[in-house]
C-alpha cells in the first residue's frame, strides 16, 4: 500500500453571516470534522448535494481558505498554517482544476500565456524558448494541436478549454490535482474524452486525484475510494465499488436511488423532502430531518463512523445510529 500524500485531520470550517440591521449574526459550519486520507497515486472521490461542502473542502486543502479547526497535512508537513515559501512549494505541487473554464481562463490571455502563467510564477528563471517548449508539448500531451497557442480562450470549444484548463495544472509538474466537477460543464459526448485523458496523465505521470462531483457513474469510473457528504459532514466513506454497490447510510442510499445509472435499491432508501437546510445542526445527524429510519437518538446524538456492511473491510465507515457496527466503533 502506497504512503499517504494527503491527510485531513478533523478538518472544520465556520462562516459567520453578518446582517447590517441586526446585531446578531448566524454562524454556518460549513465543513464539520471532516478526516480521510489520500494514498501517492490514489483517486478519491467526494459526493454530496449542493450545499454538503465539497467545494469549500477543495478551497480549503488548496489554501484559498483556512481552516477553522484541524490539519491538512501534505506529505506530512502540516500546510494549514504556511505561509510565503512554505504556502508556494505546496502549490507547485498541488493543482487545481475547476468546474467552468470559460471562467478560470483569461479572455484577454492567449492560450499559450495561461498554460505557461504557473511556471512564469513558480519559476521566473525559465526561458522563453523553454516555456514554449513546455506549453507545446502539453498541449500535445492533452490532445490539442501547438497551432492554438495563439488563440483566444473564445475561440475554442467548451472540451478544448478544459483541456487548457489540465495542461496549465500540469504544467509545474505537480503531485495532485483537486479535480472540481472538471466535466459537469461539458457536453454528454465530451465528458468521456475528459475523463479517459485524466486517467491516462495520471497513469503516465504517477499523478494523484481529489475529484469532486455529483454524478456517481463519474466517480464510480474515476476514483477507487469514495468519501459521502452531507451538510458539512462524511456519513459514509470506503472503497468505492463497496460504497456505491452496498451503500449503508441512508442518505448514500438516496443518492445511489436517484442516479440512472444504478439499479433501484430498497425502498428505505429514498429521503423525504429536499435539502434547503442551510443552518448549522449543533447536535443530532444532519440527515434526520429527511430520514425515514430517524430515532428520538438520531435527532439529539450526533452519530460517529462505524464500520458497516455484511461483507465490508475497516474502510467501509458510516455515521448512522440504526446501523449495526460489522467490527469495533472506529473513528
């Protein structure tokens, strides 16, 4: 088994909304002790509706944000707190690839300058003529010809800028890519083209993947390990062809129900009602509003991960009071 590249530790994050005509202020835990490890070479995934905090969880390993509580820990140097050097060599190694790229790319940028900006500011000292010979090749690598280096983002399709979008991550060489719905914006008959070049980078370049999305079948394709969110926190986490073919927690339950690519599961499965809670739940399971198996127990204690499943190996956790633990509590 492969070291850990990437740790989060019981990682929290909490937004305060300040009202200008009121003197209080809500207070949002966005991100609640969230914990899981990405393994050199590994591809895991995070699930969940809008609004379950995965692409605060991405800003947030990325440094854009700071956690409020918890460690990041990146080949085993805790970057939660860095800062100038420290904060910039971790960014060298840790890229991002984000949803829309019609807005992560510059209109007024050539193609050839916004691949080549990482470098340009990572390692001033590069050569032009190097830099050419960097952005060219990767545009190759990506399946894009050298002759659009010149081109203007709007002259390119919504597939060819996403390409753009992964060759300028690639081209510092980094170690991992947090991948943020990198194909959701594309059209059904791009997506696989997308998806299978992420898979052949990362087994040429030995490249790790954190990549977010709401369709399941994506990630059943992509990652090997699943990580399920809701309301800020992990209900159910494991390897991803046991999580997605033996959900445990009903609320995974609901999302393997409502994809068309899966086959319907039991009637527990479905949730009742539609996620418009945006407050914070200061105790009790964040899904117990919504669960058709909630307890008195479900609404007061918040439930820990347990090791589930008739089959499941130490991986396979959920939090939820009505299931059985298969092996000891583990948290």
């Amino acid at each position: 088994m492969s070291q850990p590249l990437l740790e989060v530790r019981s990682v929290g994050k909490t937004f305060v909304l300040r009202h200008q005509r009121r003197r209080h202020h809500n207070v949002v835990r966005a991100v609640d002790d969230i914990s899981f490890v990405v393994r050199e070479g590994e591809s895991v995934g995070i699930a969940g509706e809008s609004g379950s905090g995965k692409s605060t969880l991405a800003r947030i390993i990325l440094r854009l944000d700071r956690p409020t509580d918890g460690e990041i820990r990146f080949d085993g140097e805790n970057i939660a707190s860095a800062e100038g050097r420290e904060l910039m060599a971790y960014r060298r190694r840790v890229q991002a690839v984000f949803q829309n790229s019609s807005s992560a790319l510059s209109p007024r940028m050539r193609i050839r300058d916004i691949i080549a900006e990482p470098l340009v500011v990572q390692q001033p000292e590069t050569t032009p003529g190097e830099i050419d010979r960097r952005v060219d090749d990767l545009l190759g690598r990506v399946g894009l010809s050298p002759q659009l280096r010149m081109s203007f983002p709007h002259e390119l399709s919504g597939g060819q800028k996403q390409r753009v979008a992964i060759a300028r991550s690639l081209i510092v060489n980094p170690s991992m890519l947090i991948l943020d719905e990198p194909v959701s914006a594309l059209d059904v008959s791009i997506r696989s083209q997308v998806l299978n070049l992420l898979l052949d980078l990362q087994a040429e370049r030995g490249l790790t993947y954190l990549m977010i999305a709401h369709d399941l079948a994506i990630l059943r394709h992509v990652t090997t390990y699943l990580v399920v969110m809701y309301l800020g926190r992990v209900v159910e986490q494991g390897p991803t062809e046991e999580v997605l073919g033996n959900p445990q927690h009903p609320y995974t339950c609901a999302l393997v129900a409502a994809s068309p690519r899966f086959e319907r599961i039991e009637k527990r499965a479905m949730a009742v009602g539609d996620n418009d809670n945006t407050s914070t739940i200061d105790h009790g399971c964040p899904f117990a509003p919504r669960c058709p198996q909630a307890e008195a127990r479900c609404r007061e204690e918040t439930p820990r991960l347990i090791t589930v499943g008739e089959h499941a190996t130490a991986a396979h956790q959920a939090a939820c009071h009505v299931l059985k633990p298969a092996v000891a509590t583990t948290h």
